[in-house]
C-alpha cells in the first residue's frame, strides 16, 4: 500500500512539475511584446551642431541621413582605428556577393514555417509533447557546432585564427 501512495505522489509530482513549464522559452524570443518602449530600440543621438554660415546650408536629401543620427558600425570601426570610408565602401561589395544568387523577399517566414515544421516532426517525448514542453535545444542538438573542436579541426587544417579566444572563456 505504501508503494502505490509513493508511486502516486511521485507522478503527481512530475505531472505537476511538468505543468509549470509554459512552452517556448522568453528568452529565446527577441521581440518586445511589452506595452512600453524598447530600450534597446531608443539610441541616443549626436550633439546637434550650428553651422558657421546660415546662409550656406547643405541641400536636404530625400530618404538621405540626419547628421545627428548615430551610427553605430561608424564609431566601431573608428574607435578601433579602422578606416571608415574603406570600411564603408567594402559593405557593398559583400552585400553584392551575398545575394548573387537572389534574395527571397519571405525568408523570415519560410525559415519561420520551416523551423516549426521540423520541430513538429521532432517533437520529443510523450510527456513532452503531452505538455508542450520545449524541445528546441534536442530538436537542433544534431545541427550545433563544438566551436572548440571546430578550432582545432581548422587549426590542424593550418588555418591561422589567431584571434581565437582559449577554451574556457
């Protein structure tokens, strides 16, 4: 009789535990689905500056961009001691060859019906499906990269990565 009420609690318990999961992880989800404002959609923008003749002012540029607007990448590469019209004018070209074989206009949502229809087929356990757990991380676990095994196999290939942080870090 003791056996069974242990058995009993037991699964109560794991039902229960189960229960408490609610499905996809929040952090996995990288909108804000709240009622206030984003703050990492709020930047800060540059000093506005008064220029030296008011008469002589440049023309506006339709859609063109706001000297006080930040730009990120820009400040990156200068505090880093790049150059910012090289760096600039390179952008392009990789773009280009980027999507030199055509961009699909609906990438998000075939990725989006995609991921769901692989994670469907698979979906985990019984429980899990049961309860709709997450099975994210085992669905994709075949798909991950060891970035450290992956270190070593290009270094052994003699490939320099000498920007590679050690293991551990």
């Amino acid at each position: 009789m003791a056996m069974r009420a242990t058995l009993l609690v037991l699964m109560t318990a794991t039902l229960g535990l189960t229960a408490c999961s609610n499905g996809t992880p929040t952090l996995m989800n990288l909108r804000n689905t709240e009622s206030g404002p984003d703050e990492f959609a709020i930047v800060p923008t540059s000093e506005l500056e008064l220029p030296a003749n008011r008469n002589v002012l440049p023309t506006p540029t339709l859609g063109g961009t706001n000297r006080a607007d930040p730009t990120p990448e820009a400040d990156a590469i200068a505090a880093l001691g790049g150059n910012v019209a090289r760096a600039n004018a390179n952008a392009g070209g990789l773009v280009n060859h980027a999507s030199r074989f055509g961009v699909a206009p609906n990438i998000r949502g075939t990725l989006a019906a995609e991921d769901l229809a692989y994670r469907q087929n698979n979906s985990g356990r019984l429980l899990e499906r049961l309860f709709q757990s997450n099975v994210y991380f085992r669905a994709y676990r075949q798909q991950s990269l060891d970035r450290y095994a992956e270190l070593e196999r290009l270094r052994r290939a003699g490939v320099q990565t000498p920007s590679a942080p050690p293991p551990g870090l």
